[in-house]
C-alpha cells in the first residue's frame, strides 16, 4: 500500500511524542536520542536516567525478535512477514497503552510501572524500526525524518538550480514527492500524540494500535515480497 509509509510515518511521530511528554523526555522510536538526554541526565540536567538506560535493550530485542520471526517464515509464507510485523506492533502497541494507564499518573521516571510502560513502548517501536531492514519493499524511512528532511532539502536545491540538468530535476522531483507525505505525517502525528497525551492520556495510543491492525489487515502484495536473504 502506496500510503503505508505516511501512515508509519504518523504513528512514528505520535508515539515517540507522547512518550516523550508522558515518560521524562524518553524516545522510543527515535532512541539514539535518548543518549543527549542520558549525557544531560549525568551532568544533573532533567530526570529518568535509568529509564532512558533500560528502554535500549527492549528497543534491541524488538528489532532482535522481528529478525528471528520473519526469518523463520519459509516458501510461500515468507511473503506475509510484513503482516505479521504490523501485527506484532500492534499487540506490542495495545500493551504500550495498557502499561501507561497502569502507570498513570506518572510521577517519577524510576517506578515499576512507568519502566514497564517505557519498555514496551521501545519494543513496539522497535518492531517498526526493523521493519523495513527485512521486508524487501518501495518506500521512504518512516520512524526518524532528519535523513528525509535533508534529502528534501537538497532535493529542493536541485530543482531550483538553473545549472541541473532536467533528469537530475526529475529525479529530484520524484524523490521530493515521495519524501514529503511522510514528513508531513510525522509532523502531525507529533502534534496529535501531544493533544491525544493532554486529552486523554495513555487511551491515545489506542489511535496508532488500531492503525497498525488495519495495515496488518490490508498490506498489499509489494509489502510482502520475500526478505533479504532468501533464495
């Protein structure tokens, strides 16, 4: 499905902002941010350094165990390993939203439930990073946007100069198109995460779990071709 990109791409930004609001500045799809703000953390500015910690682990197991899942998928199966990555996101992604209303209200980083919380979250998001390692499909990356918006603003440059020539103005103008809708998805998809966090709590996450079930649902064949690696 054409759109599964924009709408990864909106869910990616929901989640790790309302994890960030929620959870103490933690970043569960963006993880590697995470560090500035263990660093911070170390030299006395914000809270929730063992949390920040413990979520990188639960992050590597989830890329570890959608690894070992599609690869165990063989023959004819092997072209249903993105449904069933969407699928395991979304069971990850319910449990992500029942741990944080169990944790609510939050009011310390180092609580049982406000980890609990953090490291299914990582995991789900985790499933999502992986995901287009090992499903050989089209697409643009939907989880972290600065690789994108850097890409679009050079894409922006050639179409712009007058001394590129019109194929490489092509070019840039197909990849600008498919780069944009997942930008902007994941724009609004933060914003949405922030308002849904405010309105309603933890119940927000309910938005991107039934949006993962409805991918698991209707991903189209080029979502499922076989994996890197298979003969």
């Amino acid at each position: 499905m054409k759109s599964g990109d924009t709408i990864l791409a909106a869910i990616a930004g929901f989640v790790d902002t309302l994890s960030f609001v929620a959870l103490f500045g933690l970043f569960t799809a963006h993880v590697t941010g995470n560090f500035v703000l263990i660093g911070a953390g170390v030299a006395g500015f914000g809270r929730g350094v063992l949390l920040k910690l413990i979520v990188f682990p639960a992050f590597v197991a989830g890329v570890v165990l959608s690894s070992l899942l599609v690869r165990s998928l063989s023959g004819r199966y092997a072209r249903h390993g993105a449904r069933l990555l969407h699928a395991m996101q979304a069971v990850l992604m319910f449990g992500f939203c029942l741990a944080g209303v169990w944790a609510t209200p939050v009011t310390t980083p180092d609580s049982l439930p406000a980890m609990v919380a953090g490291i299914v979250g990582a995991l789900a998001m985790g499933v999502q990073n992986a995901h287009p390692k090992l499903i050989n499909r089209p697409g643009v990356p939907n989880t972290v946007m600065t690789g994108n918006v850097t890409q679009a603003i050079l894409d922006v440059v050639d179409m712009l100069s007058t001394g590129s020539d019109e194929s490489v103005r092509a070019v840039a103008r197909a990849r600008f198109a498919k780069m944009m809708p997942a930008i902007v998805a994941f724009a609004a998809g933060a914003v949405a995460g922030a308002m849904g966090m405010r309105y309603v709590g933890f119940w927000a996450l309910l938005v991107p779990a039934c949006a993962l079930v409805g991918l698991a649902l209707t991903t189209g064949e080029h979502e499922r071709a076989a994996t890197p690696g298979r003969a």
